[in-house]
C-alpha cells in the first residue's frame, strides 16, 4: 500500500468516482461513506467489499487520488473472493496488496492513468 501511496500522483484527478462497477458477472454498487456510521466500514479502515451484498464501501473522508488507489485495491479483493473464495483472509489480503502494488506499477509505467 505504501508504494502506491507514494506514486498516488499518477491518478487522473478528473476521473469521476465510479458508483458501479461489474466484476466476474456481478454488479457490486461503490458507496462513499463515513466509517462505523452504519455502513459495512468499520472505523479505521480505508475500505472494504462484501461479496453477499454486492458492494463496495471506501472512506468518503479520502483524498481522490487514495480513493482511486482503494478502488483498486479492493476490486481485486472481488476477484480475489471469485477465484479463491476460501482463501485464509490474511493471504487473501497479503494477495491482494502485492498485486494491486504491481498493477498499479504496471498501469502507472504504461501511461494508461494518466
């Protein structure tokens, strides 16, 4: 996550926050929200998915660019729980922040964020 803290500069600030998105045939809604007020994200965290619900949850409070940055992030939890569903969540998350680092890289280095 620090890595992608570090070259948060790469988001496209006048992309619009996404309220959708569609991940292995399902339709997850991306809600803003304040964290423990009643949402599915608890105080502390930036943010989270919850496959049974079909959402996708991230601190309104962030910054654009980290937002982006947590979007990402837990897309790829999404994919992750479609893949391995069964997976310990401690591997699924050490997964999930070694290839979003990458991708990010990745994305970054090709110019397709900006």
């Amino acid at each position: 996550r620090k890595a992608l803290i570090l070259n948060r500069s790469f988001i496209n600030m006048k992309k619009k926050l996404p309220t959708t998105v569609k991940i292995g045939g399902m339709s997850f809604k991306i809600k803003y929200v304040v964290p423990g007020a009643g949402s599915s994200l608890e105080k502390g965290d930036a943010g989270c998915v919850t496959q049974d619900k079909q959402e996708i949850c991230v601190d309104k409070g962030l910054s654009h660019p980290l937002k982006m940055i947590i979007l990402l992030h837990e897309f790829l939890h999404a994919i992750g729980d479609i893949i391995r569903p069964n997976k310990n969540a401690f591997v699924k998350e050490e997964f999930t922040c070694v290839v979003s680092s990458l991708l990010f890289q990745a994305l970054t280095s090709a110019k397709l964020l900006r």
